[in-house]
C-alpha cells in the first residue's frame, strides 16, 4: 500500500500564533470511479474508487468583516452554495460567520466533480485558519458531516491522487445512502493512495443539458438499486484489486484504462448508465478512446465523462480538440470540455496583518 506524503500535512500552530488577515484554500475537485460494494451481505457497505484532478480547482479567499458576503461570482445559486457552506463551518467551529468571501475558482456543481464537498470543507479550513486554528484531517471530516457514503472527496482533500477506501461496517450503516442522507456515519477508512505518473493526464467533458443525481432523486435512485447481486459486486472487487491497482503501481496505463472502462459495464456504475438520459452518452468515451485515451467512464452520478491519456504521446489541447470535433459531428454538445492533471491536496495561503 502507499499513501501520500507527512509533508503536505503542515503542523497545528500554536495557540498564541497571530491569526492572517486573510486565507485563500486552494482545492482539487474529485472523479468518483465507482462504489464498490452495494450488496452489503459480507458486513461492508459501499467503498469507493476515485481521485483527484487539478483542474477545474476550486478557491476560495476569506477575509474577515462585519457581516457574511460573498463576492466573485454573479450566478446566485452559486453564492448561495458559498454562504451556506461558511455559515455550516461557523456553526460547527462556534465561530461567527462575518466574512467576506470570494469565490476566485468555482466548480460547477452537478456534474460529477464533487464541489459540494469540496466547498464544505475549503470553507471549514479556511474560516479554522482565519482564526488561527489547524485543523487535523480527523476532525475536518467529523465537522463537515461528508464520508458517508463515499470516503473520495474528502480524502481528495487532504490526500491528492488515486484512491480507493474500505466502505463502512454494516452496524455503523445500516442502509444504503447517499452520503447527506448518512451524516453522522464513520468516514470510510483510507485503503490506498498513489499519485499517478506525471505523464498520465485526464479528459474531462461535461454533456450539455444532463444533470447529476441529487437529494431525494439520489437517494431514491440508490434506493431502488439496492442491493446489487452478489456477483456484479465480486466483478467490481476483483477489476479495482486485480486490475486498476497492479496497473497504477507497474505503470501500465492502457492496462489501466481498459478496467476503468470494464468498470462501467458492471456493479454500480453500469446501473448509472442505464439511466435513461446517460445512455445516449456512452459513446462519447468510446470516441475518447478512439482519439487517443486509454480508457475512462462516468464518475459519480454524472453527467461527467472522464478519460485517461498519456501526455508524452497525446498533446492535451490536440486531444480535447479531436474529441470536441468529434463530439460536434456525432450531434454530442458539450459544456466544457479540458484536459488535466491528477490533482494534489488542498493547500492553504495566509495574508497576514
């Protein structure tokens, strides 16, 4: 097993230290590769594959005010996403929410790439930070109630990289939810982490007009989908063991990419496909492929299609701009569509008085 290194973990400061003027929390967004085990008959539940990507990142700048605001974006739901979240921090540091935020790089939400989570936990670091407090990882997960399903965004967070985490013990979970439906649940323990070649880069497209699952269609989804055979789940198990894993510590990014793509064709993630407004979407990986990348599919709920590729042989503009081409001549419209790097722990900068 490997695990990312103590350096990225900067030490508590000590209580008398001068709190910063201002903190800025800097943020990799998350690809969720599937959840492992949505049968629970062995006494584990759920477990997740995913990892995170540099861009898009989030960032976050919080100063100190006579009252909450939130600066940096013109979309309103998005501010509302940002006050909700600094006012959840507050509330759980027992702190007072009067800052002035702004949101210097949003991730849209929806879409597969984990921003509500990351946000939660960028405001809880940043409004700890702002009074002079470090928080350690435990007790950042335990105030952001997130991990309850899947463990990847949170340790996304602190970790960086390719992850897989261990689900959580029936007894502690006794359905199967998604995770704001299951706060108060352990977080998922940590099982591996790697950083992937720096070579390796990510394709990340987001359909047009397609929204991710959430709230009660979300749990009512993972509801009727529950639990899966048996079988379905023990094909998961043994592509992530046997296949994704051997293949990142050897290197062998098209051995790799194929079981990334063998993982939508199986367990959770092909019930993801069947939904009716995905399925017409699933040739869009087959024309990454064709273009160059190794092997990808829907991380979380979608719509995000992502794709691995490597970049000694495929220049990352050129790549993107295949798939968009090929995109416009199959009808496929897209929102965005970029090429990125496997992302690296959250990180935070101090202005100080």
């Amino acid at each position: 097993m490997s695990s990312a290194s103590s350096e990225d973990v900067r030490p508590a400061r000590p209580g008398a230290f001068p709190s910063p003027d201002e903190v800025e929390v800097r943020a990799p967004s998350r690809v969720h590769i599937t959840l492992i085990d949505m049968n629970g008959s062995t006494g584990r539940r759920d477990g997740s594959v995913g990892f995170a990507v540099d861009e898009p990142g989030l960032r976050l700048s919080l100063s100190r005010g006579d009252t909450l605001r939130c600066e940096g974006t013109a979309d309103a739901a998005q501010a509302a996403r940002v006050t909700s979240a600094i006012r959840h921090a507050a509330s759980a540091l027992g702190v007072s929410e009067a800052v002035h935020a702004r949101l210097l790089g949003p991730v849209p939400a929806h879409c597969g790439l984990g921003s509500g989570t990351q946000l939660r936990l960028s405001a809880l670091r940043g409004l700890a930070e702002l009074g002079g407090r470090t928080l350690s990882d435990r007790e950042l997960v335990a105030l952001s109630g997130r991990g309850g399903t899947s463990g990847i965004g949170v340790h996304a967070f602190s970790r960086g990289g390719f992850l897989v985490d261990g689900g959580h013990r029936v007894r502690d979970k006794g359905a199967f939810l998604p995770s704001r439906f299951a706060e108060g649940v352990p977080v998922p323990p940590l099982l591996y982490s790697r950083m992937p070649p720096e070579h390796w880069g990510v394709v990340l497209a987001v359909p047009a007009g397609v929204r991710g699952l959430e709230g009660a269609a979300e749990k009512d989804f993972m509801t009727r989908h529950t639990p899966l055979p048996l079988p379905a789940v023990q094909a998961v198990t043994h592509t992530v063991l046997m296949g994704l894993l051997p293949a990142l510590e050897e290197g062998d990014l098209p051995a790799f990419g194929h079981c990334l793509t063998a993982l939508q064709d199986v367990g959770w993630k092909q019930a993801h496909w069947r939904r009716e407004e995905l399925r017409s979407w699933r040739p869009l990986l087959d024309l990454m492929c064709a273009q160059g990348a190794a092997g990808g599919g829907l991380s979380s709920t979608g719509p995000l299609v992502y794709a691995v590729y490597d970049r000694t042989v495929h220049h990352g503009a050129e790549l993107a701009e295949r798939v968009r081409a090929g995109a416009r001549r199959a009808g496929m419209r897209l929102t965005s569509l970029i090429t990125t790097n496997f992302g690296r722990p959250a990180a935070v900068g101090h202005s100080e008085e």
